[in-house]
C-alpha cells in the first residue's frame, strides 16, 4: 500500500488547461507504487470514462471526483461579486470527491446543473444545491481559488473561519481543508490560517498537489498550453501563469518533502481514498421503453404484427423462405430483448417518411434484416441481394444493435425534435465530441503563443504530411526539411518541443455531427449534461465510446447531402415538368443510365463514385448492372483496392475465374471468384466449416483483428467441418488461409448496397433530369466552393450554361432559367450568405427590379456595407446604371445614404410630415473608369472562388492550342494547362518531398503529380492561381482516352512568348501525288508574307498511308496566329501544325 495519494488532478479533459492524458496521468501513478489516483476536472465529468478504464487498466483504483466552481451568491445569478478583498469574483473553486454510488450520481447531478441553470463565465453550483446533493461526496477546499484558502491567503481569519464552517455543516466529517505548496507566497501565507482552523474546528488536513501535467519537464509546454487558453502570448508580462516546473505528478518522497511539518496532511490522503469506492455499471444496458398502442402489451407481439404487415407491402409472393427468415430473426430480437429498439427505430424512420423527410435505404450492417426491411427501418431486401441478419445481429455475441439512419440534411433537426417530444426533453440529447490538437494544428497553436509570425508557422505547418493519422513523430521521420526546424533557432527548437508534448490534448468541446442518445428516464440520472455555452444545444458530457461503455442507447442520425439533393431534384422536375418521382420505385438495372453515366466514368454529383481513381476504375470496368455498382463500392478503398484489377480482368474473360473447391462457387460467383464481402467470408465459414453463421461472424472479427491465439483453434475447427463436408485437408486449409488473408480488407454488403443504391438514384436523376440535378446539387453545396466550381465544371462539360450573379435575376439558391442556363446563387457569392440573400430577393419580389445602386442600398432590413460591397465586386450589380469601379469607390457615399434614408423614413412613420417634405437627394458618385476586364475578373475570383464570366486562359487560347495539339510532343509525352487551385505537399518512404496539384483547365479538374526531382526543379512557380502549361506522361492506368492524371515533366507560366518559347518546326502534311513544285512555291510566297524563325517540315501523304518528312531549312516562318491562320485555310486545319 502507497504512503501517500493524489486527490486533486487535472488532464486535458480540463480543456486548455492541463497537458496529460488520462493514460499518461495513470500510467505515471502507477510506476510510482502508487494505488490510487482521483480525477477532479475544471466543472466537468468530460475524463470520467476513459479515467476510469485507465485507472483499472494500470492496476489503480479511480476515484472520480471533479472541482467545481461554487457561486458566491446563488447559482443563478449572472453578475461579479465586489469581496471585502476589493476583488470581483463570481465563483469559489471546490473539490468534491464521490465515496460511493450515492456520491455518484450527485456528482452527475452538481455537474449537470452547473452547466444547464448556473453558466456564467464557468459552470456553477451554489451551496444551497451542496446542501440537497452532499449525500456520499467527500469536499475538500481546493485550491488558492477555494474560499477558504483565498481568504486565508489574504489573512482574513474570520472569513475563512465562516467559510469552513459553512462547509463542514454542510458535509460534517467529510469536509477536509486542502494544503498544497507550489512555492507560491500566498499558499505559504495561507497555511498559518489552515492549519489554525483544522486545529480549531477538528476539519481534518489533506496536502495535494494540483496536478496538470504528467513530468516536470512539461512545464514550458503547459504553460504555452495555458496561454492558449487564456488567449494570450507567452512573452506577455502581464498574463496569468502557474509556478514554474511544480504542478506535476510528483512522488511520495517529494510529497513527503514538501510537507514534512504535517504527514498527517499526507497519511489523511489515504483514508480519504480508502472511502472512495465507486464502481461505474459498464455493460449493462439501459433502453427506452417504447410506448406501444392502447391495445397492444407485448413489445415482441407488436413488432411481429408490423412485420407481417410490412411483408404484405414488400413482397408480392411470400414464400416459405421469406417467412422462415422473418421467423428467425424475431425469434433472435425476442431471445435477445431488442425488440423495443426496433419499435423506437422504425417509429422515427416512419415519421420521417411520413413527413416527407427522404430516408437513406440503409447504412452498415442493417440492411441484411428483413424485420428492418419489412417494418421501413431498411429499403435494401436482404433476400435479393443474399445479405446476413448476423452480419448486424449475432445470436451467439451478445451486443447492442447498431442501426445508423441517413436523412435528408434538411429534416434531419425535425427527427430529433420528434424523439425528444416522444421520450421527453429530459431524457433525449445529443452527444459531445472534442477536438483534438493534432500535428499540423498543435504546431500553429504553439507557433502563435511563441509569437512566431503567421507565415512562418505557416510554411512549418505545411512541412507536415496530409496524411490520414500522421503524428509529428512520423511527421519528422518523414520529412527532412521538417526535422531540420529544430535547429534553426532556439524559439524553433521550443515549437517542436513543446508541441510534440502537446500533440493529441483535447482542445475544445463541441456537439457530435450525428449522435444521440436516448434514456430510460431522465438522462441526469446516467450521465452528466453539458451545454455549450456558444449555441446553447444540450449535450452529454460523455462521447460515444464512453455511452456505449454505460449501456445507453446511442443512434447516429446523419444528415446525408445527397438524400438533400435527391428531394431538391424531385421537387425541381415536379415543379418544371409536373411529374412526381418515386424514386425508390426506379429500374436499378436501366442499361441507359450505365451508358450515360457509369461506363464513360462521367460521375461528377454520384454519389460515393466522384474521385478520380474511382471513375478511371468505372471505365475500365463498364459496369452494366447494380452488382457492379455494390462491388466497386466495396473494392475501392485502402486494401481491397488491390483486387480491383483483376475483378475487372475476370468480368471480361481476360482472366480466368477458379475457385478453391467447387464447393466456393455459389458463394463467390457474383464476384469472380474474390472474395469482397465480409458476408462471403461468414458463408463459407458456415458452409465449409460447419460453423454457424453466428460462429461464423466471430471467427470473421477474429480475423479482421489478427487474434492468433483463437485463430489456431478456428483453423482446426474449420479444417475439421471440412473434412465433414468431403473437402481434403489441404484445399481446407487452403481455404481458411484465403479468409484470413481477405477478411482484414472485406466489406459489409449491406453497406455498400444500400449506399450503391443512392448511388444509382442520384445517376438516374443526372441522366434523365441533368439541369435539375445539376442546379439541386450546386444549392445543396452552396457554401463549398471547391465543391462549387467541379459542379459547374461538370455544368460546361454537358452544355449547361452559368449565367453570372445579378441582383434582378438571381435567387438565394441556384435556379433554372431554361433547358440549357441555370443562374447562380446569390448566397454562393462570399460575405453574402442566406440570411442577406433571401432579404434581397424576397424586396425585389415585393418591390420589383433594382435600377440604380440606391435601389440595392434601400432594402428594408438594411444589408450592410460587406454585402454591398461583396454584390458590387462579384459582378452582380452589372446590370445597374453604375459600373463596378463608381460604385465600388463610392461605397461610403452609398452607405452614408443608406442610414440618412433609413433616418428619414422613421422620423416620417413617426411625424406628421410627408414623405416629399423628407425626401433625401440621392447623391452623385465618384467618377471612375470602368475597370479593365482582368480587374474585374480579379474580384470575381476573389468573391465567387473561380472565373465564372471569362478566364484569364482564354486570353492565350490561340497559343494554348496549338501547343497542346496531340502532335505537338514526341510520344508518350502529353501537355495541358491551367490555373493551380490546389497544392498538397506529400513525402516519399524517402523522406522527399513531392506535390500532388490540381489543375483547372478550361473543363475539368486534373490532378498533377510532381514528384521530388520535378518538385525541387519548379517549387517557385507552383504557387496557387498560377497559369501554368504542362508537359508530363498520363498516370492513368487504362487505356480509355480520358486523362486526369499526369505525371509532371516540366513546367513552364503561361505568357505571351511561351508559344515561341517551346515551338522548334512548323509542319504541313501534303498529298505525295500533288503538285509538290507549285506548293512549295505557294510556301515559299507565304514565308516571305510571313517571315520568321522557324524552320518547315513537309510530311508527304502517299496513297498507302507512309509518310516522308522532309525538313526545309531554307524557308523560314512566323508563328503568328495570322500565318497559321492562313496556312490551315489553304492546306486544312488538320494539315498544319506545331512541333517542339
């Protein structure tokens, strides 16, 4: 048994706070012998959990307790204090301890109030709530913030007297008085007092240490940690700081040092923690009654009787296996005491459709239930598509179900609302998730506290990978130019430092995106609530991982983008064409919709099927029905993506299609023989292994994990059922080790059908419906402009025209003009959003065209100046009296106008006076030339995030095709060009850095791959929105002719000399049997119309298809755009070109 104990402690759950993880905080407890160790978070039980299992996982036990924040007056009152000490204060630190499950669940009760009725700066409680919630907690009087110590620190005996006294009536034996020494003169003043009042009042000593950080060489990363809380820089002189290299976890002989005057202060630490026995139910679970109809009173009855009413709607022919399957699953739901889940989940499935909210046809393993089919939770059927129930629900492994629902974006909020109206405000809430700080973001956090200038920490920053998952430890084994920071300076040496300690705290709270949660009662009485001081929504303060751990029911409603798209689209037909879809009724094996969209890869707006690497694997697939599709989702991911060549030979005959045993046949014949799905795996498991299919999804997670030691014996057993089944042992091993190998990458069915499903839907709407799909998905990404600009990209490539912005046309969303034009939004344009836009249009509805500026400036609510200005610069004003650069330089003038107008009209709402006698002149303009076209595209790039009305490439698209003919280069180079949108920096297994580029061309987005030696060559021209022309080699792996991807070789800024630049010869191809002396003298009086540098070759055509080239130095000719002009008139557009 340890000497001494830690009660108060801080990780970095107290956000911004404290620099240790609950991980490292016990680990470090445990190597020094100690056996326990208490949480005491800032307000809040956030650590709770993953405190607690790595409490139990180090071997100590946990003490879960919290320092709370106790108002000076009432909990309620939002204002500061003025103490007799002339400070303002509004709260008094306290720590509170629980000794049991009673103190428990009144920690989960002060935590919760503290954040839902008493937030005021901090989460408060007050003493009268301590008064009817101390029952099994233990108070000590925390730190030089308690009200005990602050007065004693300030030597006001009596005040601190009042104060102890007012808490040892409130917890009698089991309030303690706090000693901690930081070396900090107020503690050491402190303590006469303290130890005077023990003595006094018989309250008992604990000493502690109030520790924020693991090691005391973390000192100067958590001090930078804390000036990133407080929002200040680490050279501010008058910034808040702890003592330095002292709020570490120390050990028992430190402690003992430190407080050699009182071991009884040190020895009191042990009998509180022997007090403290709580043990948190994990694993037990804890669901919602559903509320069934007056006349039914059995749950599982209830399911059964909605289940054979769905089957009725779902299958016109019910057979004797759809039945048994519906009987087995119920049976397994009843066995397991699910039922109620079910009923809760098809209820607010139902309730969306019902209320036109779209609902995703399935999302994981769910979608092989036929109860979920049949009662509308699911609109996959499990049967056709041969998905297993076990694959979702296992018999033989006891776990909650998990059945996450896609809904449109726009309905998602109404769902919510519905469930907590039906279970209670009380007992429904979403769920709190936190923000890391990972590499690329600590290194800025910290560079900005530093004082590292912004561009410096930028360009650090950008030294890191974006890759999934990278650390800044990879980060600098990786890269070594990042590694060499270090070195640079002693302020450098520090930002890697301190930000390699700091990396992974959490830094902020925030709600999760799809998590909620539903209790059997009032949540409080579970877990504990937070409320995000921000936007006010409900929380709980536990995540996902840690609510799964308590048993409570969690469901992730996603609002999914595309089911917004599909409503959107239905909703523009229905309004254009008067037709209503049913798009769940669609053909999902239309041959048109595979020709139109899905071979040629032409998938831009589809959803799950966009990326580059996706589309090249569309064309060279071909996919011609939806099993295509469900298996292409599944493939194309890390891993399996491997196999994708060969699926795609053996779909074709190019490679033969074998199998193991023949036995392997039915099972993996709709996929070539591969095994793709994690269901293919349980099959053969149960098939040839004689495992059954519960058995079987074991034996697959086992394998997915790589758990060796219960893979020896799964091997036996399946080796053994094989044998059963007359295969030989050596196929049967054979067989096994295949699944291993497969099953790490395989992917659930059910997912990849129900989501290849809206898939499928949104392709059927581009294909049929292109201008109103098109127009759905650009509103629906409205914000996005990366997004944005590859939809309209998509919109040029089909013909769809974009007319610019304009104040008399545009809505607040994009919308059609006819069969060819769609207008753009307004609240795409930046600084402009929804709000001010629907303002706009909504005045201009009310009130007609805007002629003049003044028109604009006069809508009611008024739009304020950055709005203005953003319409002005965008372009979307054009179409008014004024031009860009009047009204742009008269922006005050205008804004002036508008608050005297405004004026003007409330003094005559509230006089007598008429309007006439009021009236405002409205004013002239600065005079200013109209901007030059380049000017104007400048701010409309600025403003929309791409070139919409021109492009400065059309400036050079004389030159740019002829240097981008095809035989411009020598095979197998190829050229483009564009303007650089996007850089991403990447490193080889090397450590060399490269860059992958976007480049948008005049009609598509390529991705460009300049690795190391290329990289170095032009790093000081791939900057962004430069216009670059590209020579390289195609990096596609098909042979189909669409190009997104290149290899760069070289790279060269787009100008007025870059044709003449790179052009060597210019070429002309002439019939062998013409009159080669009267053309070569019709040459030869062109070259001197056009005199030049640039030597002719002649490639004469014969009959046969030979040609003969023949160089002519003699002649010499301009490269004009007059002279090819003239010379493809004479000898054809495709006789004449360039060469380098």
């Amino acid at each position: 048994m340890s000497d001494f104990i830690h009660l108060h402690n801080h990780s970095d759950y107290s956000l911004l706070d404290a620099a240790q993880t609950v991980e490292t905080m016990c680990n470090r407890v445990a190597d020094l012998k100690m056996d326990s160790i208490a949480i005491t978070e800032h307000g809040n039980l956030f650590s709770m959990i993953p405190f607690y299992k790595s409490a139990i996982k180090a071997g100590i036990k946990p003490i879960i307790g919290c320092e709370m924040y106790v108002a000076v007056n009432k909990h309620t009152d939002r204002q500061l204090v003025t103490l007799d000490t002339g400070k303002r204060k509004n709260y008094y630190h306290l720590v509170l301890l629980a000794m049991n499950q009673t103190g428990y669940k009144n920690l989960l009760a002060l935590t919760s109030i503290g954040y839902l009725n008493g937030f005021y700066y901090r989460p408060r409680i007050d003493k009268d709530l301590l008064k009817e919630f101390n029952e099994g907690l233990i108070a000590t009087s925390a730190c030089l913030a308690g009200e005990v110590t602050s007065y004693a620190a300030s030597g006001n005996y009596e005040e601190a007297k009042n104060a102890a006294l007012s808490y040892q009536k409130i917890f009698n034996k089991r309030f303690y008085i706090e000693l901690q020494n930081h070396n900090l003169a107020e503690e050491k003043a402190s303590h006469k007092i303290l130890k005077k009042l023990s003595k006094e009042l018989n309250i008992p000593l604990i000493a502690t240490n109030d520790c924020h950080y693991c090691l005391e060489e973390h000192s100067n990363a958590h001090d930078v940690l804390f000036c990133l809380g407080t929002g200040k820089d680490r050279d501010d002189i008058n910034r808040l700081k702890y003592e330095p290299n002292q709020f570490y976890i120390k050990s028992t002989d430190e402690m003992y040092e430190i407080f050699k005057d009182v071991p009884e202060a040190l020895e009191n630490t042990l009998a509180v923690a022997e007090q403290c026995d709580v043990e948190i139910p994990l694993g037990n679970y804890h669901l919602p009654a559903y509320p069934l109809p007056d006349e039914e009173t059995n749950p599982d009855k209830y399911l059964e009787k909605l289940c054979i009413e769905g089957l009725k709607k779902k299958y016109k022919n019910i057979s004797k296996t759809i039945k048994e399957r519906l009987q087995y699953e119920l049976s397994v739901i009843k066995k397991m005491g699910y039922a109620g889940y079910f009923l809760i989940t098809q209820d607010f499935v139902n309730y969306a459709i019902k209320n036109n909210i779209p609902v995703g046809p399935g999302r994981g393993s769910a979608a092989g239930s036929i109860v979920a089919y049949c009662t509308g939770i699911t609109n996959i059927d499990p049967l056709k598509y041969n998905l297993l129930f076990e694959r979702f629900l296992n018999p033989e492994r006891v776990t909650m179900p998990d059945i996450d629902i896609d809904f449109c974006i726009e309905g998602r909020e109404s769902v919510i609302k519905y469930i907590k109206e039906k279970y209670g405000y009380d007992s429904v809430a979403q769920i709190i998730t936190f923000g890391t700080m990972k590499a690329k973001s600590v290194v800025r956090d910290v560079g900005r506290v530093l004082g590292i200038s912004y561009a410096e920490v930028d360009k650090i920053a950008k030294l890191i990978p974006n890759e999934p998952k990278i650390t800044l430890e990879k980060a600098l084994k990786q890269n070594a130019e990042l590694k060499e920071v270090s070195s640079k300076s002693k302020v450098y040496e520090e930002l890697i430092e301190y930000s390699k300690i700091l990396e992974g705290c959490h830094r902020h709270a925030s709600t999760h995106a799809a998590g909620v949660v539903i209790a059997p009662g009032p949540l409080q009485d579970y877990v504990s609530l937070f409320q995000n001081p921000s936007n006010q929504e409900i929380t709980t303060q536990a995540d996902m991982n840690a609510l799964e751990e308590l048993g409570l029911l969690k469901m992730d409603f996603l609002g999914l983008r595309n089911l917004t798209v599909i409503k959107k689209t239905t909703d523009l037909i229905k309004t254009r064409h008067n037709k209503a879809i049913d798009i769940n009724s669609i053909d999902c094996n239309d041959p048109i919709v595979y020709e139109t969209i899905f071979q040629p890869g032409v998938t831009i707006g589809i959803f799950q099927f966009e990326s580059d690497g996706m589309r090249e694997n569309l064309l060279n697939l071909k996919p011609t029905c939806f099993e295509d599709l469900i298996v292409m989702n599944a493939l194309y991911r890390p891993g399996p993506m491997s196999n994708i060549p060969e699926y795609i030979a053996r779909k074709h005959g190019n490679s033969e299609t074998t199998y193991i045993h023949s036995s392997l046949k039915h099972i993996l014949k709709e996929t070539y023989g591969i095994i793709v799905y994690q269901e293919q795996v349980m099959q053969i498991c149960s098939e040839v292994g004689g495992f059954s299919l519960g058995e079987a999804d074991i034996v697959r997670r086992a394998m997915g994990k790589k758990k060796k030691n219960l893979m020896a014996s799964y091997k036996l057993k399946f080796v053994e059922g094989a044998e059963k089944n007359n295969i030989n042992k050596k196929q049967a091993v054979e067989i096994f080790e295949l699944l291993e190998k497969f099953a790490e990458y395989g992917f659930v069915k059910s997912h990849s059908a129900a989501y290849a499903m809206i898939a499928y839907h949104t392709a059927w709407l581009k294909t049929y419906y292109p201008i109103e799909f098109l127009t759905a998905n650009i509103s629906s990404d409205i914000n996005d402009t990366d997004r944005v600009v590859k939809l309209i990209l998509e919109c040029k490539r089909m013909n769809i025209n974009i007319n610019t912005p304009n104040v008399n046309l545009s809505n607040t969303d994009f919308s059609i003009i006819d069969d060819n034009t769609i207008q753009y939004g307004l609240s795409a344009i930046k600084n402009i959003g929804k709000k001010a836009s629907d303002v706009l249009v909504d005045f201009r509805i009310k009130n007609g065209q805007f002629k003049s500026i003044f028109d604009v400036a006069k809508i009611k609510p008024s739009i304020n100046k950055k709005v203005l200005e953003s319409l002005i610069l965008s372009g979307a004003c054009d179409q008014l009296y004024e031009h860009r650069s009047e009204m742009f330089n008269s922006l005050d003038i205008i804004v002036d106008f508008i608050n005297k107008y405004n004026k003007t009209e409330n003094i005559h709402q509230s006089t007598l006076f008429s309007s006439t006698d009021l009236a405002i002149t409205t004013p002239d303009l600065v005079q200013k030339d109209p901007w030059s076209k380049d000017e104007c595209l400048k701010y409309e790039k600025e403003l929309l995030g791409f070139y919409l009305s021109d492009n400065p490439l059309l400036k050079y698209s004389d030159d740019l095709e002829e240097i981008m003919n095809k035989k411009f280069l020598k095979q197998p180079y190829i050229s483009t060009a564009g303007i650089v949108s996007d850089i991403v920096y990447r490193f080889d297994k090397n450590g060399n850095k490269w860059s992958l580029i976007s480049l948008d061309t005049l009609t598509e987005t390529l991705q460009l791959y300049a690795f190391n030696e290329t990289f170095l060559k032009y790093d000081e021209i791939i900057k962004k929105d430069q216009l670059l022309y590209i020579i390289g080699k195609n990096f596609n792996q098909n042979e189909n002719e669409r190009i997104s991807r290149i290899i760069v070789n070289k790279l060269f800024i787009i100008n007025k000399e870059l044709k003449s630049l790179l052009t060597q010869n210019i070429n002309i191809a002439i019939d062998y049997n013409n009159n080669n002396k009267q053309i070569i003298n019709k040459i030869e009086k062109l070259s001197k119309k056009y005199l030049g540098d640039y030597s002719l070759i002649v490639h004469l055509k014969s009959l046969k298809g030979n040609h003969q080239k023949v160089l002519i130095n003699k002649i010499k000719f301009s490269i004009s755009s007059e002279s090819l002009v003239e010379l493809k008139t004479i000898f054809g557009p495709y006789n004449v070109w360039l060469s380098s």
